[in-house]
C-alpha cells in the first residue's frame, strides 16, 4: 500500500515512511491510495472468526510487506488482547466498550499498534527517535503506556493544565523511563499547535527524529477499524445493520469506521457526536467551515475546535458532501444534557456511561427515535472512573477504582511546566 498527503504536495511514501514520518512534509495527512475490499467470506462467517485473525486481514493490506508477516501476527495479538464487549443496554441501543484495555480508553488500541510498528521500524535507524504528542487527555496515556519501555524511542507528551482529568494526569506523569511529560499553561489546540511547529522546524528536526502519534499517524489511525468489525461479529440482526454513534473530537475514531464501511462492513448510519464543539455540526448545516475555539467541557476528550481528520472523511467521499450526507450526520450535545443522560441511563438500566460515551448515546437516542425502525450502538470511548469526578455527583454514588488504576493513582506525578509559547518546547527540545 502507498500512502499519498492529502496536501498533495509530497512524495507518495510506504506504510514505513508514512509511519515514522507521522506527517507528510507538506503537512497533509497520509491517506492509502487505494481502499482494499473485505474478503465477502470474513464478513459471512465473521462470528466464527477470532478477533486476532479478523484484525489481521483488515490491516495486512495497509501494511503490506513492510513488516513480516509472523511480526504482523504479533502486534496485532498483542493490540486487540482484551475484552470489547457489545453490551445490550435497551431493546434498540447497544455500547461498544472499548475502555477494557490498559488505560481504560479506546485509544488504547491505536496506540499499542503504532507503538509497536514504530519499536519494529526504529531498528534501523540510528539517531534518538522522539515521539512529540500533545494530547486532550487520553491519547497521552495510550500512548505513554504503548510505548513505555520500547527502546530507541523517546516520548514527550504535551498537555493543557488543569484541563485533563486527575486520573489522565496520572497515566500521563508517573510512568518515568522514556515517556517525558510538558505540562502546558494553554489549551489543547496550543498544545497541537506547538507540536505542528516543532515538526516544521529543521533545527528540532536535525537534533532529533521526530515522529507523532496522534491520531493523524496512519498506523494509530487504521486499526481503528478493528473494533467495528469485532462489533459487527456481535451484532445479532445482521439483516438489519447498526447505526453507529461515535463521541468525537479530533474524528479519528469516527473516520476509521467510515473506513470499515468502506471496505464492506454493514452499516445504517454514522453519528458523529459531539459536545458543544460544534464546527462539524456547524459545516453541515451551513456549508461553511469555520475553524473555532476550543470550549471546555466535562467530556474533555473532545474539546477540538479543528477536528484533524475531517479531511480524511471528505477524502473518503471524494469530496461530495451530497455522498457523505447520505450516510453521516453529526450533532452537538450540552454538558447539561449529558449530565441528565448518565444520571437516567444509571438509575433506570443500571449502566454507567462516562460523559463521551454519553454524548454518543444521547446523538444515537435522538436519531433513533427520528427513525424508528433502526437499532443501533454508541461506542463507549472510556471508563467512567477516568472521570469519577465529573460522574459521582451526578450520580450520587462513588465509582469502583479497577485495581489497574489504584497503583497509578498511588505513585508521584513528574511533570516539565512550560507557557504555551513554542520558544520553551524548542527549549525542552534542543537539550
Ligand atoms: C480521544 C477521545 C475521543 C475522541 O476521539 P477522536 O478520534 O479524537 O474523535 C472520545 N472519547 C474519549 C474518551 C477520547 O479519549
């Protein structure tokens, strides 16, 4: 598979070059020249399929031979080795949990991909390799946990300030090693934006091999697509295919399931839920794409005034928002609204949603009851205990820790403060 930026003005590179390069030189995001079809077979007897072979025959065509195949067999194993359950909530909505691996949020599996992709491809190379990564909450954790140990490569983690949960905080600064976190004083799109800027410069770039792994990278991006297919295996009406409601932010998730759809897994409908940060609801409705400022919210995850991979999902429509209308709508939902969810899901069915995971359910309850002859799912992005703080008033009710986080919550935070001004990030940098 080749992979081409979108900005159209670099050369088109291989899965390796696309990802330790993360983004291509012109700045564009890499997109594969082709969308391989699903074999019709995988799709047919999918539920007798294991997930580690399913999400083999999703990614080979997108890695191709730049990884040898017995290698390939075990990232991947080691990507999707745990639980995503899809959990029936009501008669017609179901929850996608993909809070089951190690930083309890969906990230998780991107990030133990790309992680162990690049610890294959870094070998061959013989300069410090330094992952730069800002993050509005959890991709630093994933990432810091993916990468945590794997040699040859550095990370250093950008986050805003008091804007990230205490339990994010935690997973972001108290991993040591390799993994290095910059507390930044500003939000996360100052954050992203310190990091595109350390990737334009060439005297960063001549100290150090930078790479990225946010959800722009290809090999963070693409097994994304896993869990639509590990959720399709568990979807019991297969004549009648899911409406799919992501909680989005940067629409990374959302694009990869796009994707999926693309190559052939059934689906009804995409929702891209969002929280108050509405610019993709806004372009839709308007026809106008205005760039925003970030509003914090208490489903942080998602604060993106810009959403990076939006672009990837025109692509995928050949830029005709007529086509992608067809199949996509995105709306954006009030914290307050969000708050009434997770307090009446929990009392009347028992089930704890975190607030991303309920800005899902609340997009897939409205376009549901606007068409009632669908069922469908919301992907749970995290676990609610990331966000105890958020969801035990709401609730009234304290939130089991899990064992896995009570070690975390116990150790000492170690983190760099620095302004939002890049001069302190080239600082840090070019020690
Ligand atoms: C990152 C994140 C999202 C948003 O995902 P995108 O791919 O950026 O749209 C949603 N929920 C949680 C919990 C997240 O960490």
């Amino acid at each position: 598979m080749k992979y081409f930026s979108l900005n159209k003005k670099s050369p088109v590179v291989g899965f390796r070059e696309a990802t330790i390069n993360g983004q291509a030189p012109d700045k564009g995001l890499y997109f594969p020249e082709q969308i391989p079809s699903i074999d019709p077979n995988l799709l047919a007897n999918i539920e007798k399929i294991s997930n580690e072979e399913i999400a083999l025959s999703v990614i080979a065509p997108y890695v191709g031979s730049s990884i040898p195949a017995d290698k390939l067999a075990r990232i991947v194993g080691e990507t999707v080795n745990f639980d995503i359950p899809l959990v029936s909530i009501t008669e017609k909505i179901s929850a996608l949990e993909l809070f089951h691996g190690p930083t309890l949020a969906f990230k998780d599996i991107g990030a133990r991909f790309m992680s162990r992709c690049l610890g294959h491809f870094v070998q061959g190379i013989d300069q410090k390799v330094t992952v730069l990564v800002a993050t509005s909450g959890d991709t630093g954790g994933a990432v810091a946990s993916g990468f945590y140990g794997v040699d040859g490569v550095e990370v250093v983690i950008l986050y805003p300030s008091g804007k990230v949960s205490s339990v994010q905080e935690k997973q972001l600064t108290t991993l040591g090693k390799n993994i290095r976190a910059l507390e930044v004083n500003g939000s996360f799109d100052d954050c992203q934006q310190m990091v595109k800027q350390a990737f334009a410069d060439d005297q960063v770039r001549a100290k150090r091999f930078l790479t990225s792994a946010n959800s722009i990278n290809v090999a963070r991006w693409l097994p994304q697509q896993f869990y639509y297919f590990f959720a399709w295996k568990q979807w019991k009406e297969k004549d009648l295919p899911p409406v799919i409601s992501v909680p989005s932010g940067n629409f990374g998730n959302i694009c990869a399931a796009i994707l999926a759809y693309t190559s052939g897994l059934p689906v009804s409908h995409f929702i891209a839920a969002c929280n108050a940060n509405n610019t993709i609801p806004e372009f839709l409705r308007t026809e106008q794409y205005d760039i925003k400022k970030p509003i914090a919210t208490i489903s942080n995850a998602m604060d993106v005034g810009n959403p990076s991979n939006f672009v990837r999902i025109m692509e995928i429509f050949h830029q005709q928002l007529g086509d992608l209308r067809k199949v996509f709508s995105s709306c954006s939902i009030s914290d307050d609204d969000t708050r009434v969810a997770i307090k009446t899901l929990f009392s009347k069915k028992h089930y704890l949603m975190d607030p991303h995971g309920a800005v899902g359910y609340i997009a897939l309850l409205d376009y549901l009851s606007a068409h009632p002859g669908l069922k469908g799912y919301f992907v749970e992005t995290a676990h609610p205990v990331k966000f105890y703080d958020v969801v035990e008033p709401v609730i009234g009710a304290t939130v089991p820790v899990p064992s896995s986080l009570d070690e975390i919550l116990s150790r000492e935070k170690s983190s760099v403060k620095i302004d939002a001004q890049y001069q302190q990030l080239k600082e840090y940098l070019m020690v």
